[in-house]
C-alpha cells in the first residue's frame, strides 16, 4: 500500500510539474502579446485569402478564407506523405531482399545505394532531383511518351484519368470487401493465411478490373498545354521521389534486421515443405518479420509525415508552404499560424502512430 501511494504522489507531482510549466508558458505568452497591443485570435481564420494555390485536390480560389486554405495545403500534405510512404516501403523491401539475395551483384548495388543515400542530407536530394532531374526535362512539345497516353516533361507527368459509374462502383466494391475480410478473417476460417499474402492481390484485381471498366480521359497537346487528364506537378514529383528514396534506405535496414532476427529453422522448415525460397519469404518469413519491424517502421512513417515540410524549399503547396509562410506574410497571427500548424501535424501523427500500434498489437496477439 506504501509503494502505491508513494507511486501515485510520484506522478501527481510529474502531472503539477507539467501544468506549472504549460501555465508559465501561457502567462509569459500572454503577457508578451500584451505588451505589444495584441491578443491571441483566430478569427483571421474567416477572411479572404486572396492568393492562388497552384496544385490542389479539392476546390480553390482566391474568394476563399484562409481556414479552406488550411484544408487545401492539409490535402496536399496528406497526399505526398502517403505516396512517400507507398513508395519507401516498397523501395526499402526491394532493397532489403537484394542485401539478403545471396547474388554479389545485387547485394553489393543495394549496399551501395544505401550507404550513398543514407549520408547524404534528405533536403540536398529533394532539390538535386528537382534542378537536376526535373528541370531537365524537354519542353511540352518533345515530352517523353510512354504507351501513347503517359507523358513527362519541364512542366510534370501527365496521366489519364479514370471515370465512369463501372469504375466507381467496381473500386468501391473492392475497398469494402477487403475490408469486410480483413475484419472477418478467422470468421471466413482463412486465420491460417497471412492477410499480407492475400488482400493486396485482390485489391489489385479490383482496380485492374476497374481500370478496364473505367471511361478514360487521355491528355491531349492543344497549343502550349495539355489538355484533359491529371498532372501531377515537378515539385510534388520532386518530393516523393527525393524524400520516399531516401527513407527507404533507412527501412531497408529495418527490413533486413527483422528478416534475420528470425530463425533460420524457419525457412529450413518452409523448405522442408516444399516451398520456394520465393514463398518461404513471404509466406512464412516476412508475416514473422513484421512483428519486430512495425514499431521502428512507424518512427519511418511519423517522420515522413513531418518531413513533407521540406517541400517549401521546391514551393510544393503543403502546409509549411501555404499556411505557414503565405498566411502567416499576410495575416501577421504567427502564434496562431504555428498553433493550427503543430495541432495538424500532431494530430495526424498520432493517428497515424495509433493505427500502426494497433496493427502492432493485433499482430503480437496472432503471435501468442
């Protein structure tokens, strides 16, 4: 009974401790603005933006409030990061199974690249590929095609785009029985196969069946433009490319350090069974693996989230670009500006680290 109440007085004093500390905080804030005739106010939020936002997901003009301009530069942010995030994981698993191949070659180029990317700074290599890769382009006119609907040029890639009531109802359709069998796993008796082997197949069989039922929007040249499809714009090319490259190295690692963290009896196992290496690998080796990876992969997640804010430097319309610097020029609330600034990144990270956790634990339980 002691050590509970000693315990309990212990943390009562951390929690003192941390009101007294965020009280000072907001009392020398508060005085601080007082003293220059100004007070904390987030109505700024309703007035008129008047600047234009260059690539968007959703609506936009300049008639807008500066609160949609939040919401817009949020999209953007979310967008890049879960590309970057698609592409780095894929990136880091290819390059991990290149390390553990076995083939000098393929082990030595994947050694390489790593040690190259991972002692280089993340924001030289988002603006290399930028000026370097991007900016070298050809114009308009000379883009590099691929299968007669695909182009790349100075100004960004240029794709078709999908439409249709079909492909609509096709992909939603897909989406929810992923996510109804994800759910009724053990129920549907399929506990014994790993959702990781599965799902994402019959994802992709949805949206191929989709695509092939889809209304396709090809980009035309008209003049000086292309007209039509979706253009996906340099800086953000720029950023997922430089930023998903070089944080697939670091996953890399984490890859090939949970892979030989299990058992070697493991794969004689899946051999003595009569599977390929190629499926001993992803049907008993890497469902293990992913127990010891996710909680370090989900430091890899978080800090891709964050580091989409080096987009600024190549003018890519995220938050740090349009919120943090033009509303902030504009509106003079800098207090406010970073307020809303930090509340997003940090709710998103914590939605982000909540889901991975509990991915986390429903994997420990399956281990149990």
């Amino acid at each position: 009974m002691h050590a509970r109440l000693k315990a309990w007085a212990w943390q009562g004093a951390a929690v003192l401790a941390v009101a007294l500390l965020a009280t000072w905080f907001a009392h020398n804030l508060s005085a601080n603005l007082a003293a220059r005739g100004m007070e904390v106010d987030f109505s700024f939020l309703a007035a008129r933006a008047g600047f234009d936002i260059p690539f968007r997901l959703v609506e936009w003009d300049s008639s807008y409030p500066y609160g949609w301009a939040l919401y817009v530069s949020g999209v953007n942010t979310l967008l890049a990061s879960a590309l970057i995030i698609v592409l780095a994981s894929a990136l880091g698993l290819l390059l991990a199974l290149m390390r553990l191949s076995g083939n000098p070659l393929a082990a030595g180029t994947a050694r390489a690249v790593i040690e190259l990317v991972r002692n280089t700074p993340q924001l030289v290599q988002i603006v290399f590929v930028y000026v370097a890769v991007l900016q070298v382009l050809p114009p308009m006119r000379n883009s590099i095609t691929w299968f007669g609907g695909i182009f790349l040029n100075v100004r960004g890639l240029y794709l078709p785009s999908p439409s249709g009531t079909a492909y609509n109802w096709i992909l939603a359709a897909t989406v929810v029985a992923v996510l109804a069998a994800a759910l009724l796993w053990r129920r549907l008796g399929l506990a014994a196969v790993p959702r990781l082997v599965v799902l994402p197949p019959v994802l992709l069989l949805g949206a191929v069946l989709a695509g092939f039922n889809a209304a396709w929007e090809y980009p035309v040249l008209r003049g000086f433009n292309f007209v039509g499809g979706t253009r996906v714009p340099p800086e953000l090319l720029a950023l997922v490319l430089g930023l998903g490259i070089y944080t697939s190295v670091f996953i890399a690692e984490i890859i090939r350090a949970a892979i030989a963290g299990i058992h070697r009896g493991q794969a004689e196992a899946a051999r003595s069974l009569g599977l390929t290496a190629h499926q001993s690998m992803f049907l008993v080796i890497l469902p293990q693996a992913l127990r010891i990876l996710i909680p370090p992969l989900t430091s890899q997640y978080l800090n891709i989230i964050k580091s989409t804010t080096l987009g600024a430097a190549i003018a890519y319309p995220e938050i740090l670009q349009i919120f943090a610097r033009t509303v902030l020029n504009q509106s003079g609330r800098a207090v406010e500006v970073m307020t809303l600034v930090l509340g997003v990144f940090l709710v998103v990270n914590l939605l982000t680290s909540a889901a991975m956790n509990a991915w986390n634990r429903r994997l420990m339980l399956q281990g149990r």
